[in-house]
C-alpha cells in the first residue's frame, strides 16, 4: 500500500485500472503489479489560491478532471472545451502542427475529456476539431500552468466542479426531478436532475449565510442567519447524514481557516497568472 501511494503522489506517475478514471494517455501509461490498487479523493475542496505545492495541485488537479467528466452539471460548452484544452495540454503537450479528423486518426480519445452526454450533443469530427483549434491556441503552455487554469476554470462559479455531490431525498414522490446538494469552499448548492438530463443548479447558500448546523437521524437542518430560516436535507441512510454533516461542518470551519490566508494567497494567485511560477511556503 506504502509503494501504490508513494508512486501516486509522484507527478510524474501514475498507478490506474481500467474501472477507475484516472485518466490513462500516452504520456502516462498503466502499470500493472501485484500490489493492490488503492483509490483515493480530495476530502476537503479548497480555493485554488490555497494550492502552493506542485505535488498538491497535481493531485488536486486530477480529482476535478474526474469530477468535470462523471458529474455531469450544466455549464457553457465553451467551458468544457477549453477544460479539455488545458487538459490535452498538460497531459499531452503541444497540439499537432496541423490536424484534419476528418481524414487523419485523432490524437486523444474525446471519452477521456468530455462527458458522454456532451459528446452525444455534437458530430464527432466536429468536436475533435473545435477541441484542436482550442488546444492549439494555449501551445508552448507548461503542464503545470496548464494545470493551474484548469483547476482556476473549473471553480469558478458558473463551472463550479470543486465539490461533493451528494443525492438527497425527493420533496415528495409526485416531484419529476431528483435532487442534488454540493459541498464546496463557497457554500452548498442545491441542483435539480430531470432524467437524462444535465444537473442544473436551482439555489447557493454561502457560509456566512450559514448559522448552525445539526443532523438527526436521516436529516441535516442548516438555520440560516437571515430570518431564523432554515433548510432540511433528508438523505437515504442515517450513516449518510452523518457524513454530510460531518462534511459540511468541516469545510464552514476550514473555510474561516482559508480566508485568513486569503491576502497573501490572491497576490500569490496574481504572480502565478502573469509569469513563472516559483514554489513558495506559505
């Protein structure tokens, strides 16, 4: 187990299975060994600015490209594209000189930067092409800026992936949609799912918003400061709850934490975003 983790956090490898997305290209290839196959996730989602150390934003990094493929929330297509971009860039390098897929075999499978539901909105050769031409506009990108404006698009709010996904009991057996709640470092938001349909999000709540919060039994009740109001998420099992709220406590309280730092951070950001990067403690 001590080898499979160690070989993990190495940026340079990485252990996959054919089951898990782990995102294998030929950069990267599989390896096979007898030691057995531990699978791991990010437990608490941070602001970008708070990610200061390569090996971390590595990791962080493939945790949102496996969220942003299996999620499936609704965002601009212009979004998933450039994601896929970023993505090609720091996996794969330059884009070729020139490409054509309508008659030359492609560079990457779309199945390993796109979710299915996307893919099936758009003419394969059509997407191969407009996901070339936008690979092709970030050439000479590093891997780990490449990275780094992955992990910087993919949080932002409007294409928020940085979260836990967490179903949650229907308002009643007549409602069409399910119904979805996110944990992330800005709050929680709820999401409706029609059948075969993108999750959409309906409501954000913030964490200052927030004034306490409690489970018992299937149920987590979060009281909001504004009007003593308060919202009830009924989940399936009692155990379920219990890691919701352990979940959503933690992160209101690593949040506070977050902001604390949030000075010095968003300089770091800025120097990041405008030339090369150098790692700093903080």
């Amino acid at each position: 187990m001590h080898k499979i983790i160690g070989i993990y956090l190495t940026p340079t490898k990485r252990v996959c299975s054919s089951d898990i997305l782990l995102l294998t290209t030929d950069k990267y290839q599989c390896t096979s060994s007898l030691y057995p196959t531990v699978y791991f996730r990010i437990r608490f989602y941070i602001p970008i600015h708070c990610l200061n150390e390569r090996v971390t934003q590595h990791i962080y990094y493939m945790q949102l490209r496996k969220n942003q493929i299996v999620f499936n929330l609704f965002c601009d297509s212009s979004v998933y594209l450039q994601l896929a971009a970023f993505a090609l860039q720091a996996e794969l390098g330059n884009a070729p000189k020139s490409y054509d897929p309508a008659s030359t075999e492609p560079y990457f499978r779309l199945e390993l930067y796109y979710p299915e539901k996307f893919i099936k909105l758009w003419d394969s050769v059509e997407l191969a092409y407009y996901t070339y031409i936008h690979h092709s506009s970030i050439r000479n990108t590093t891997a780990y800026l490449a990275e780094f404006h992955f992990i910087h698009l993919a949080t932002k709010l409007n294409s928020d992936f940085n979260l836990h996904l967490y179903p949650i009991v229907k308002p009643s057996q007549k409602c069409r949609f399910s119904v979805w709640i996110g944990v992330s470092p800005n709050g929680f938001t709820l999401y409706q799912h029609f059948p075969d349909d993108w999750i959409i999000p309906t409501n954000r709540i913030k964490w200052n918003d927030v004034k306490r919060i409690y489970y018992d039994h299937h149920t987590v009740t979060v009281h909001l400061h504004s009007k003593a109001y308060r919202r009830d998420f009924k989940m399936q099992r009692t155990l379920s709850a219990r890691h919701l709220f352990g979940l959503i406590t933690n992160m209101h309280f690593y949040q506070l934490i977050a902001e604390m730092s949030a000075t010095h951070s968003n300089d770091l950001l800025e120097t990041i975003e405008l030339g090369d990067y150098r790692e700093l403690s903080v």
